[in-house]
C-alpha cells in the first residue's frame, strides 16, 4: 500500500513529508539513520536528486534502499541531467522496483553547484516531465507509443512557491501543473505566511491535490543570513534574525521557531514539508513542540 497516497486522498489528513540528501559517497549508513528517525512520524520522505547541482547518489538508487528498509520514499526527479528518454527509462525503472511517488523537478542551474563545467541537458522542464508521467500511466510514451511491457502507476507531485513576487505568474504555472497530472504540492521554504494565505484563497482554493508549506530548520543567525543571500526568492525576516542571534541556543531557538511555522501552516494548508539539512534527526523534536502526534 502507498501509505502516502493514501493520507493524501483522504479529507481532513494532516500530511507530513520530509527531506533528505542522499549519500555523497557509496556508503548510506547516515541516510538510513537519519530516515529512521523519522519513521512513524511522517508520512513520506523526499530524497534530493541533484540539489543545488551538488553530486551525490542517485535520488532513485536512495529511495529503493530507504524502502527496503521500511520508509516510504518520495523519488525526486529533475530534468537538467537527462534526456526524455532517460527521463522516461528511469520511471520506468521506478515503477517495476515499487517506487511510486515521484516529485518532478526542473532540477538547479549547474553554475551554482560542484560541476559547474557540466552540460545541463533540460530536454524536459518540470511541466513536460509531469505530462510524460502522466502518459506513462496511460500506457504510452512520450510519442504516445503503447508501452508493450505495461502503464506504470507513478504519483506525481510537483513543486510550488508561493512567495512568486507575480501572482498571475504563479497562478499560471501552477495551473499548468495542475492539468500535466500533479497530484500533490511541496513548497519552497516559507517565511511570509501572509503570501501562502494569499495563494491558498487566491490561486489554490477549491482543489483537491494538498499543499504541502516547506518549513526550514534555521539553526543560527549566520545560517539564515546565508540563505537569504544564496537562496534566490527567500528572505528570512530580520526579527526571526534577531531571534536566533540572542538565544542562548540558537539551534534550540531554531526548532521553536519551525515548530511555530508548522503550527501556521497548519491552519492554512494540508501539511507541510519539512526540511533540516544535516539535522534530520531534530524533526521529530519540532513536530513534538508543535503538538503533532506520531502517526502510528
């Protein structure tokens, strides 16, 4: 059973999902530990294809080692590193291994990661990707050839912000996702809750497929200043700043402070997506603070 499908098609679920960045060698053994912190906790948990143009193991190689290790995975896919028909053979592969929930990514310009002399290909962007899921689940390529060998039943879901300083612009992307077969949401990091106020009555009222507010764990005042530096589309208020800066545990203060935002979101959406780069094991701790039960 696709545990998260399940919690996403049912009214009134309060759906919790979390990141991960894969292995940046051959060894998963602090992947998995990580993960495991998490079970019973969320309902799924992302693996990073790629972020930031930063290498590290496959986001599709991760996810069958978290499953077999009993963790339902969401298999991030972005565009910028192969082709349609890589694309294709990988979800595919996805499929016949049981791994179903797929996030479809543009995927992050080469120039700001590790490779920065690497070819981007962007065959596809994120709104083509979802349409060719949604062909494969139809029993066709992308040429609409029927595939011979059996449709997948991939669940897609695709990337928003709703902090774009252009609502229409929003608005039109969003739908367009919507249409290419997007059946859940996960946004970028939010630190304006007005504005996701704003697009869940504005841009995202009435639909069925839940949005999913990304809450980020700052851990110090340098750490935010970074982001809101590096982070294109972000800014960290200067009072949160201030906050983290005078603590006397500013990674403790951080977790108050995510922990506040899961209970804004709360009130707004239906989950939240919940990201703590290299501190996983501290998400458990904010959804405690903010009064979210285990699930099981």
């Amino acid at each position: 059973m696709n545990y998260f499908r399940t919690a996403c098609s049912t009214p009134g679920e309060f759906i919790i999902t979390a990141e991960i960045a894969p292995p940046k060698g051959a060894n998963p053994t602090h992947m998995i530990e990580m993960a495991n912190t998490l079970k019973g906790r969320v309902h799924a948990v992302n693996i990073t294809d790629g972020s930031r143009a930063v290498l590290g193991m496959s986001s599709l190689a991760s996810a069958i080692i978290l499953k077999s290790h009993g963790i339902e995975p969401i298999c991030q896919m972005a565009c910028r590193d192969r082709n349609r028909i890589g694309l294709q053979a990988d979800l595919l592969g996805a499929d016949a291994l049981g791994i179903r929930n797929v996030l479809a990514l543009t995927g992050d310009p080469v120039k700001v990661g590790d490779h920065p002399k690497a070819k981007s290909v962007f065959d596809f962007e994120s709104v083509r990707l979802l349409t060719a899921i949604q062909k494969l689940n139809n029993g066709t390529n992308w040429n609409d050839k029927a595939l011979s060998d059996g449709a997948t039943d991939l669940f897609a879901g695709a990337a928003v912000d709703p902090q774009s300083p252009s609502l229409s612009g929003l608005k039109s992307r969003f739908e367009r996702k919507l249409k290419a077969g997007a059946q859940f949401f996960q946004s970028q990091l939010i630190t304006d809750f007005d504005r996701l106020d704003k697009f869940m009555t504005e841009v995202a009222a009435g639909i069925d497929q839940p949005i999913l507010a990304g809450i980020f764990l700052l851990k110090s005042a340098k750490n935010a200043r970074f982001i809101n530096k590096y982070v294109p589309g972000v800014k960290i208020p200067e009072s949160t700043i201030e906050r983290l800066e005078k603590a006397p545990k500013p990674l403790e203060e951080g977790v108050t402070i995510a922990a506040e935002q899961v209970k804004t979101a709360r009130q707004l959406c239906r989950g939240v997506h919940l990201m703590a780069v290299k501190r996983e094991d501290l998400i458990s701790k904010i959804l405690d603070v903010a009064g979210i039960p285990p699930l099981y």
